[in-house]
C-alpha cells in the first residue's frame, strides 16, 4: 500500500499537533505548517517555532515542517511543494489554523480584533485549499483525497463576546459546502469538523474572556460533563482522512459531547 501523505495547518500545538501525532501513527507522512510567532490583536501566544521543533524531535523523518501564516498563499504553497519533495504528493489536507478574539460586544471590538478571526478563521482554510486542492487531484483516478477544516460549535450557534469568532466559524462550514459541491465527482471530498469545548490554548483564552476561574466551567454544556481532549477531535480527523470516509462530503459534523444535542 503506497503511503497516505498529509498537510496540517496550526499543527504545532492542540487539535493540529494531535491530529499530525495520530495521521503518524497511522502511517501517513505529514507536512505541518504552523506560524512560529505571535500575532497582533490576538492575547494570547500562538504556536511556536519550539513548539514544531518538538513534533520534529518526536516525530523525525515522517513529518515536515514550514513555519509561515495560513493567510499568506505563498506559505501554503510552500507546504504543498514541500509534500510533493519529500513525501510525493498529497492524499489529505486540514486547515485546523484557528484563534478566537473578542472578550466584548462585537460592536465594541477593535477591526484588528475582528479581522484576525475572519483572516485566519476563513481566508486560512481558502488559502490552504487553494493551495493543496491541485495536488490533491494530481493523483490517479480513483482518487481518496480528502479535505477538512476544523469549525465549531460556534459554527451553529451564537455566542455572546465572540460573534466575529462565530461569524467566521459558520463561514467555514458554507466554505466547505461550497468546496464539496465543486469537487463533485473528482473523488476529493470536504468536510469540517466542530469541535466542542475542547483543552486547548483557544478554550483558556475564551475562558479568560469570560472571567471564568477554569476551563472546567465549560463542562457544564456538554451532556457528557466534561471537556473533550484533543485527541479525541483528531482520531475523528483521523478517520475522516481514511479512504473509508469516501461517502461523507459537504457535511459539519459536530464533535461537542452532545452540545449541540438540543
């Protein structure tokens, strides 16, 4: 069986560094892409460069790296060559790139708040398909070429100080939508995945928005009580990444511990 190749963008940490620690096992090789640096408007730190160095010291040969911002296509270009130089080609794309700015009524909030969720959040995933969507189809028919891009829950539903984040959210769910209509019958699906509330830097954040004293205060909307783990998200990513997904496209699927249940 010929080697399944994989891109991940915001893989330094979170949901991307579980996911590309998962896609290994499994036997794929994974190019990951994360920004290494910090951004403006946004409080809180980003992945960073020692973040991928770690992946790398853990992970060797079967991934590679690329430091560079999800918004800027030459990054995402750079990603793609870099899949085709070292692994081949590219079987599977995850735009998991995500932050979350806001903290106030979105009337309140500052442009450069407001903009790096729609850039980051939105023109990310385009960027990354833009990208990776020609590789995918220079594979042979039949292909099994995959693209996903990590939503929310905040993708279905409204949240107060976080609209612009919920905005973009529900962008990416009628991006992909759009994306698995274009793709029709390539053999190249879309799909997003919506995480619940899940132990990554983006829920501290958004607990400090709120003025909670733990992330654990989340808990309380999911039926199962409890937050998710990261690695719970990626073996759904996972999966979904597999050739035995072939008969899931366009779809938003929620992996929230049943909050979005009613």
């Amino acid at each position: 069986m010929t080697q399944r190749v994989a891109l991940v963008t915001g893989g330094a940490r979170g949901i991307g560094a579980a996911t590309v620690r998962a896609l290994v096992a499994g036997g794929y090789a994974v190019v990951v892409v994360d920004l290494g640096r910090d951004l403006p408007g946004v409080p809180y730190a980003m992945g960073s460069s020692e973040d991928l160095a770690l992946l790398r010291s853990d992970l060797g040969d079967a991934i590679s790296t690329v430091e560079g911002d999800v918004r800027d296509l030459s990054t995402m270009q750079r990603a793609v060559q870099a899949a085709k130089e070292h692994f081949g080609g590219l079987d599977v794309a995850i735009a998991g790139a995500g932050l979350a700015t806001g903290g106030v009524s979105v009337w309140e909030q500052t442009e450069e708040s407001f903009m790096a969720n729609v850039s980051v959040n939105l023109l990310g995933v385009h960027q990354t398909a833009v990208a990776a969507i020609p590789l995918l189809l220079e594979r042979p028919k039949p292909r099994s070429g995959r693209f996903l891009a990590i939503s929310s829950t905040a993708g279905l539903i409204g949240q107060p100080k976080l609209t612009a984040y919920s905005a973009s959210k529900h962008a990416v769910i009628g991006y992909v939508k759009g994306l698995a209509a274009d793709l029709g019958t390539t053999g190249v699906t879309a799909n997003a995945v919506l995480p619940g509330s899940t132990r990554t830097a983006i829920l501290e954040a958004c607990a400090a928005m709120y003025d909670l004293m733990s992330v654990e205060e989340f808990a309380i909307h999911h039926l199962n009580e409890r937050l998710l783990e990261p690695e719970e998200l990626a073996a759904v990513l996972v999966f979904l990444a597999g050739e035995g997904s072939s008969a899931i496209t366009g779809a938003a699927i929620p992996v929230d511990g049943g909050m979005t249940a009613s």
